[in-house]
C-alpha cells in the first residue's frame, strides 16, 4: 500500500515537474513584434535606445562624406526623441529590406528611417504620430523627352525603387511596368543616369535634395500618389512607448523644434500636412 502511495506521489511530482516546465517555456515565446517587457522599461533599464537606420538614404540618414559620421533628417528626430527620453541613441545601421524585421525580431526598438505608415504595415506595427510628410515623385534623366504623367505612363518601360518599399508595392500594383529593385538609393539613380531604367520612384523630399547635391545627368519628375505619412515603427504590445514617443512628437512640433529641423534640411516644412 505504502508502495503504491509512493509511486502515485511521484507521478504527481513529475507531471507537476513538466506542467511548471512548461509554462516557463510557454513564458518565453514572443508573438511576432511583440516583446517580454515593455518596451520602455527594457529602454530604460539598457539607458539606450536601439534604432534602426538605413545609412544611405540622403538627406534622411546618411554618412558625412567629409566627417564619416552619421547625419540626416531622420538621424536628428531619432536623436531628440532618444535625447527627451532621457536616453542614449544607439543607431544600428540596417539595408531598407531589413529594416522592419530587424523591429519584429527584437534586434532594434524602433525604426526612424523615413518609414511611411500604410495599413498594411499598421496590422503588424504600431507607429506614433507622423513626424513628417512627404510624397511620391519620379525620378527622369535630363534629357529625357517622354512626358511621365502617372505611374501608368511607364507601361513597357523599366523603373526602379528601393527593395521592400512602399514605391515597389505601388509599381508592382501597375500592370505592364517592369520594376526593378534596388538594395539602395545610389545603385538605383547610377542605373538611371547610365540608361539601365526608364525613371525611379522615391520620396519627393529625398528628390529635391539629390537636385541640389547630385552630379548625375537627372531631374524631378511628376508627383504621383496622395501624400504619405511618416512615423516612428515598433513593435505591437507597447503603449508606454507609444504614449511617450507621441507626447516627445509632439512637444517637438509645438515648439518648432521639428519644423526647424525641416526648414534645415528640405527648406520647407515637412513636419506639417499643410504646406
């Protein structure tokens, strides 16, 4: 009898055993782009804020060919925000394609690399409020004599965009347009100037500074699509951080920090929906 005692007491301790086991290992399995802890407290208790930047994508987030170090319109938003935070920027440089994984995976807290808030990507982020508004814009040769109206004007020809960009969505969604994708901006505009592709596809602001900075035989096309909004992308399940990042936005744009930032680097204010 005492035996038997025994053994269904052991029987018990190890389902017991596996049951704790378990829900220890169940406590350990995220759901995609969420996180164990709240985003802020993780933030906080690192004292640094992980943000991924493309590093090639001018005037937003770049290298100082003069200085090398890592410069742009975004890379300055990213720094007030971390700075207001009271946290360090700790910028993780990261090709486009990559970007919004790096966010679902865990590896960055947040993306601040001009990344245009769709509803597509709302289902799998949250974002904050925008921080700036752009739009869509061809990019032409200088001599180029077709006349480019819209996106359907490209029929038979071949345009390129940034790989995993809401710019290829829009020319993939465009029957008869052969798009070609681009790990970067400068790859794109190179085969643009040398005759490769027909027009590029790309963010107004980012065309208006190329013109003043670029040696390459190209100009501004026609804007084509409504305007875009931009905000900062994380992962879902975090509303402290959220409710901290939008009070920074805007406390920014109340206080004209983030249109001087504009005015600095597009010579407009892009922080505002109306021009």
């Amino acid at each position: 009898m005492c035996e038997a005692v025994t053994k269904v007491g052991r029987r018990r301790i190890v389902v017991a055993g596996l049951a704790v086991g378990l829900a220890a290992g169940l406590a350990t399995i995220a759901l995609p782009g969420a996180h164990a802890a709240e985003l802020m407290s993780e933030a906080r208790a690192r004292g640094a804020l992980r943000i991924a930047v493309e590093g090639t994508y001018p005037p937003f987030n770049f290298k100082d060919p003069k200085t090398g170090h890592l410069t742009g319109y975004d890379v300055e938003v990213a720094r007030l925000v971390a700075t207001r935070l009271k946290l360090k920027p700790q910028f993780v440089l990261t090709e486009w394609s990559a970007i919004l994984p790096a966010v679902s995976s865990g590896k960055v807290d947040a993306a601040i690399s001009q990344v245009i808030i769709t509803p597509e990507r709302e289902r799998a982020y949250d974002f904050s409020i925008p921080y700036t508004y752009s739009s869509f814009q061809l990019i032409v040769r200088k001599n180029e004599r077709a006349t480019y109206r819209s996106l359907a004007d490209l029929k038979g020809r071949k345009l390129g965009v940034r790989e995993g960009s809401v710019f290829e969505q829009q020319a993939k969604a465009v029957p008869g347009i052969e798009v070609k994708s681009y790990p970067a901006v400068p790859e794109n505009l190179q085969d643009l100037a040398f005759g490769r592709i027909d027009a590029s596809l790309d963010d107004s602001l980012m065309v208006n500074y190329l013109l003043k900075h670029s040696e390459l035989p190209i100009k501004a096309g026609p804007r084509v699509g409504p305007l875009a909004r931009i905000g900062v992308a994380f992962g879902k399940g975090n509303p402290q951080f959220k409710v901290a990042v939008d009070k920074v936005l805007t406390e920014a744009r109340a206080d004209g920090s983030l249109r001087q930032l504009s005015l600095r680097w597009f010579g407009i204010d892009a922080s505002s929906a109306t021009r």
